[in-house]
C-alpha cells in the first residue's frame, strides 16, 4: 500500500576550508577561479541562509556535516611523518596540490555524497544508501567513509534504512551519486522510476565516450547501485550523457538536467538518445504522464547553461502542487537565462515560481544550488524513525549561524592550508558542531 511520502533536502555545510584549488579538471569554474582567495564564512552563511529560506517555506531540510580537513590520516598514508604541524609543512614544500586535496571542504556538495533510493521503489522496502566513491578526483575520493557514517548517524533504525559501502574505488565503477541520479514519479510515495545517466561504459572501449574531458560515472557503476537497492527493471533506466555536453564543461548530468515528480527539465544537448530516455521513463511511469521541459540550444546555447547553472537548480513542489525552481544567482545575470526564465513562468507550465539564492561562494567551484543538496524521499514513519537534530528550523539555524561567525576565517588562500592553527580551528569547530548536530564520534580525530 502507497504511504504518504515527503521529499526531505539535506544540504551539505560548508566547512571552514572551502578553498579554490583548482582540483577539478572538466569542471570549468574550479579550473577559472584557481588560486582566488575564498571566503569561508561567506560561503557558510550562504549555505545557512538558503536552508533556512526553503525550511521557512515549509520544506523537510536537514543538514550534512563537513568533514576534517587538512585529513592528516589521509596525509600519513601517503608517506607524512612526525607531529600534525611537521607532516603541513611538509606537505606543503613536498607537494601543495596534495595538502590541497586534502584540505578541500568538497564534501559540501551533498548531491555527490550518495545515491538514495527511496522505499517504495527497492526490494524489501527500505531506503537504501550508497556512499559515492568520487574515484575521478583525489579530493573527493576521501569523502565517502565519513559520508557513510554520516548518513549512518542519521538514518540508524535498520528496520527503515539499509546502508551500503561505496562501490570499489576503480575508474571502471567510478559513482559520483545523485548528481547522475534523478527519480520520477506521481506521488513521493508512489513506486518512481530511477534514471540513471551516466558518462560512459567501462568495459566497452567501442562505445561513445568524451574526447577531452572524463567520463567520472560508467554505467557499470550505476549497474551496481540499482542491483544493490534491489531496484527491478521496472524501476530503472540507464541512460547515457551525451558526451560532447562533457566535453563542453558538463561533468555531472545535474549541470543539465533537473526532474522531480513527472517533471523532467533539460537542455536539448542533455542526452545521447534524448528520444529513447523519454520512452523509457514514460513507459514506467505508473499513472502519471511525464512532462518533458526541455530547452533548445537556440533558446539557451549549452556555454550559457554551463555558465550559469540554469540546470542545477533545485524543482520543488509547494503546498499546492505547483513547482519552485530555485536558481542561482548568475542565472540572472546571463540574458538568455534570465529571459528564458521569464517565459518559462510566463507559459502556465508545472514550473510557477523561481526563486534566486546567492550561493556564489560555492558557484566558483562549479557547485549550484541543486549540488549543494542530497534529496532524501522519506515516508511519515521514516521521517519519525531518523535523528531530528540535523533538521533546520529558526533555532537551529540561529546556533548554526553564531557557530560559523564564531570558528570560521573570511579569508582563505593556498597559502593558509598549511598553517596548524587551521587544522586547530577546523577541528574544534567540528567536535562542537557534533555537539551540537547530536551525531556521535564521526570524524578521525574523535576516534
Ligand atoms: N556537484 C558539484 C561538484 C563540484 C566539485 N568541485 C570541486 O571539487 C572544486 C574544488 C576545487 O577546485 O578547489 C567537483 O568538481 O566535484
């Protein structure tokens, strides 16, 4: 039997490093802010506000913690020795790229954490999670034992959520999460249909594949994840990203597709078989017909929808069933955008509303508003069963905001990562915010 249902959004906190390092290669905005000096706080505070603005409209959203970052046990296993202070400086001199790496606050793109397959979709009717093993970039390649205990901490009632390890760190089964996954469906509660785009297959070397930048998911990975949720063939679709929109900056298909309920909102260069991707979804989608909004390159050339991540916004259904999408910032600075989404509003379609949030801070390291959260779909037991200290309202956010104008800088450049009193910082604001979150011992250095 259908159980009513609600889309929670767990959006990742920017943690007290967040830096422009560069790391991403493929991802346009990480290569053109290279070395800017970022501001922590700000980047935090943005974060804070657009929780606290989809919380006030009466949205589920919850929080996902940053991590420890500079990862001295990263650090040591790669070689470092002595004190935490001598293994930074070391570090720094040997080889800065690796202290930036591993002092990335990346994780606060929570779309990229996991893959979530929501209960009424998986075999024994839990909701399954599976930790994004983010094997194309070192940065991020560390990111998923503590997601899992995260996520873990969060969702512990085994009766309700069933956890995975993430997939083998190996090109082959590169996963990068909910940033390649998207579900449609009639209700929440209703069985979805998963759709899976990945950027390539790793074990068919004939087949199409980016020329200049990497593929980061295969689609043996996705493979993987529906097998382990226990999804049927009913439940899913494998799609491939067309490979010239990789070539073109779109490393993730949330640079250029958004769906929600039976809507599915992408640009024409979305998909390699735009045309069966429908068929396929359509055909599983009980009940409901899909609606396909999609936008021609005539109207939005694929530059300005990379530029000003049009796509990765948030589609959110309001009270009354109508849809939000909430875009950033650059969005309206970009003429075909802003125009076009004029006309969007303007045409009576799903989309009603749009709403425009300052995440500019994150922007620069090429994560939009949609990157910057993980959707969790949860039934009314399974939302009582989950720990409700992640879950923002006004006091929550208040301590939040007093914490980060509390431990974070407003100012940070490569040259900052080596300094040991950043190290210092980051982990005592991290064991209060623990406190505070109520998660347990989820970092190395509580252990
Ligand atoms: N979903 C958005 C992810 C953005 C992320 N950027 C970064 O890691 C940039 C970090 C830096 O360059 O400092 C990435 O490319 O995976």
């Amino acid at each position: 039997m259908t159980q009513h249902a609600t889309e929670a959004n767990f959006d990742g906190l920017v943690g007290p490093t967040h830096n422009y390092a560069g790391l991403s290669w493929g991802n346009v905005a990480s290569k053109s802010n290279v070395s800017a000096v970022s501001n922590p706080k700000e980047a935090a505070l943005q974060g804070l506000a657009k929780m606290k603005a989809l919380a006030g409209r009466g949205f589920v959203q919850g929080i996902l913690p940053p991590h420890e970052r500079p990862h001295i046990p990263t650090l040591r296993k790669l070689g470092f020795t002595g004190s935490d202070g001598e293994i930074l400086s070391q570090a720094a001199k040997e080889n800065p790229v690796i202290l930036a790496a591993v002092s990335s606050a990346s994780c606060m793109w929570t779309a990229n954490a996991a893959t979530v397959s929501p209960s009424a979709d998986t075999h024994d009717h839990r909701v399954h999670f599976t930790p994004a093993n983010l094997g194309a970039k070192f940065h991020r390649s560390i990111e998923h034992e503590v997601t899992g205990r995260a996520l873990k901490s969060m969702f512990s009632d085994e009766a309700y959520f069933a956890h995975h390890p993430a997939l083998p760190s190996i090109s082959q089964f590169g996963d990068e999460g909910a940033a390649n996954h998207t579900r449609l469906c009639c209700a929440y509660g209703d069985p979805g249909v998963e759709l899976f785009v990945y950027g390539q297959q790793a074990f068919d070397e004939s087949a199409p594949a980016p020329k200049r930048f990497p593929a980061r998911q295969t689609l043996e990975a996705s493979r993987a994840i529906a097998r382990l949720h226990g999804l049927s063939d009913a439940r899913a679709v494998f799609a491939q990203q067309n490979p010239d929109a990789i070539d073109a900056g779109v490393f993730h298909n949330d640079v250029i597709a958004v769906g929600n309920g039976n809507v599915l909102f992408y640009h024409d260069m979305a998909f390699l078989d735009e045309a069966q991707v429908l068929a396929d979804v359509q055909a599983r989608l009980k009940g409901a017909e899909l609606q396909a909004v999609k936008v021609s390159s005539d109207e939005v050339p694929l530059a300005d929808a990379v530029s000003s991540y049009l796509f990765n916004s948030q589609l959110l259904t309001q009270k009354d069933g109508s849809m939000l999408l909430a875009v950033p910032g650059e969005c309206r600075e970009i003429e075909s955008v802003s125009r076009y989404l004029d006309k969007l509003v303007a045409q009576g379609g799903p989309i009603k509303a749009v709403e425009v949030f300052d995440v500019k801070q994150s922007m620069r390291n090429g994560g939009g508003p949609a990157c910057l959260r993980l959707r969790v779909v949860l039934t009314d037991d399974e939302l009582k069963a989950m720990h409700d200290g992640v879950l923002m309202n006004d006091a929550l956010y208040e301590r939040l905001t007093t914490w980060v104008e509390g431990h974070y800088r407003d100012e940070l450049s490569q040259d900052d990562l080596a300094d040991p009193m950043l190290l210092d910082e980051c982990r005592h604001a991290l064991d209060e915010l623990t406190g505070i979150l109520g998660l347990g011992s989820i970092y190395d250095f509580q252990r």
